[in-house]
C-alpha cells in the first residue's frame, strides 16, 4: 500500500515553528511520497485536521512541535493503524527520544522516509491518554508554572525548579499497584511508559515503550545534599540505583492522595481529583523510530 503522509504542525510549539522549517519538509522528504502539510491554528481548526486524517486514506500522522503536539496527535491516533511519526521541534521532545528520533530536522525527515515502524504500549490516567510518563508531586507543580511562563527552554525549567524547590513539601499518598496497597510520603511518583521525562532525563531508565508495563518511581523526601546524588543518576541514566528511588511495575495502579491537584501526562500540566487511575493499554500506537529505538 502507497504511503500517504499528513504533516500537522503546531506553528505555537516549543520555540516557534518557522516557515524554514516547512520549507525544509517540502525539500527533504522524497517525491514519490504523497504528502500534505496542515498548519495547526487552533483547537477547532485541529478537529477539522483529524477528521481529513482519517476520512482521506492516510497512513502515517507526522506531528511537528513539542510534547503537547504530540499527545494531542498521538491520541487521535490510538489503535487505528496510523502510524505516528514526529519533528521534534518542542523543549524536551521526550517521545520522540525514546523512538530514537533525531532532534534535528533533515535527520527526522528522512527516518520518517524511511518508514520503519513498530507498535508501542501507551497509558491513560483518569480516561487522559499519555505515552512517555505521568505523575503527581514536585514535577507536576514545576510543568504547571513553566506551561505559564513567557520563556521556554530547558533553562527557564531549570530556573523554575530551583526556585520552587526549597518550599515545595513533600505529601501522603495511597497508591493500589495490580491490587496490593501501599502507603508513602514522596516529593513526586511517576508512573513511566518511557524511561524519560524529555532531554534525555531518564527517571525510569529501565521502562521500555513496548514492555507491556508501567514502571512506577516514588521520589523518597530529601535534603538539597542528599538529593545531588540522585540527579546525578537520573543524568548517567542509574536512577534505580538510588536510595531514595522505590520502582514498581504494574499495568494497573490507583494512586489517591487529599485532594484534588496538579498532575502531568507527557510534560503537559493538568488539574485532577484526589483519585488517579492508571491504565496501561499494550501494543496500541503504531509509531515511526530511528535505528537506535530501544524496545523489546
């Protein structure tokens, strides 16, 4: 079957998408290939992007901007044959790492020309689909205030965490992982389909997107001291090996905490109750990688 592409690009995305950039779509990807491009210019405007993608005989969704581009992508895609393919061109691109896309243009053109795919597990939480990681506590709080802050980048994230760090304190939480109940205090849990939160900042390093489990890290409290050497294997990709890092995995897990609050799926902030549950659905994205796509 002939492939028929549809690129649609989020021109708001991470650092703002240029008409470069699409000029460089037109150029690199091959001829034979039919393609078109949608500009993305708002939410009513990407229903109508949807339903041509699915009414016009297309076979792969090529999503061009940041983490929020391509959830919203992704999830219109969920179990219907389409595959996936993505130009990063957002602040931490943390699916598009883990399918070993590469972040620079003409390389991710031409993995999507090349067009090796394979399936990928994806989960929800509360009925909102995700596909890297979720989860409650610090690093929800931090995607909150950042997704309101004028300046993007991975140097305003940092700036934002080390402001709210010495104030943030650590909460009670329930969680039900396949059915056992446990109870813990923890600066942040993350419930991992991906090894990474983007910028290749691996808080499950051994998670694969196709393993058929969630991996679920708890974040023990900690001092600014005690919690250096932890960065520093979240960094070298050995979080596991941290004292103060508990991981579960699971394909069901319900984590109830005092009330309603902040919560995050694939880097995108979000308000939800007191009562998460997570949802692992196995083999149901089909998704383009690159050669160095680490699966199973």
């Amino acid at each position: 079957m002939p492939r028929k592409i549809l690129f649609i690009v989020n021109p708001n995305a991470g650092k703002k998408i240029s008409g470069k950039l699409i000029e460089t779509i037109r150029k690199e990807l091959p001829s034979d290939i039919h393609n078109d491009i949608s500009i993305w210019k708002d939410p009513e405007h990407f229903s109508e992007i949807l339903q041509s993608l699915k009414t016009g005989g297309y076979t792969d969704a090529i999503a061009v901007g940041g983490d929020g581009t391509v959830n919203q992508v992704a999830k219109s895609i969920v179990n219907s044959g389409i595959a996936l393919g993505i130009v990063p061109a957002g602040s931490g691109n943390g699916l598009a790492r883990s399918l070993g896309i590469s972040i620079k243009t003409v390389e991710a053109i031409q993995q999507i020309a090349r067009g090796k795919t394979t399936t990928i597990d994806s989960g929800s939480v509360n009925g909102i689909m995700f596909f890297c990681t979720s989860g409650v506590g610090f690093d929800a709080h931090i995607g909150k205030l950042f997704a309101t802050s004028t300046k993007r980048g991975l140097s305003s994230y940092v700036k934002i965490t080390l402001r709210e760090f010495s104030s943030y304190k650590e909460k009670k939480y329930k969680i039900s992982i396949d059915g056992k109940i446990i109870e813990r205090e923890a600066f942040l849990i993350t419930v991992a389909n991906a090894g990474q939160y983007g910028n290749d900042f691996y808080i499950a390093p051994q998670a694969k997107l196709n393993d058929g489990l969630f991996h679920v890290v708890v974040l023990k409290p900690f001092s600014l001291f005690g919690g250096t050497g932890t960065v520093l294997k979240v960094l070298r990709r050995k979080a596991n090996e941290s004292k103060l890092i508990e991981t579960f995995t699971c394909k069901e897990l319900t984590i109830e905490r005092s009330g309603s609050g902040s919560i995050h799926f694939d880097g995108e902030p979000g308000i939800q109750g007191e009562e998460l549950k997570y949802i692992l659905h196995p083999r149901s994205l089909k998704v383009i990688i690159g050669d160095k796509f680490d699966g199973v």
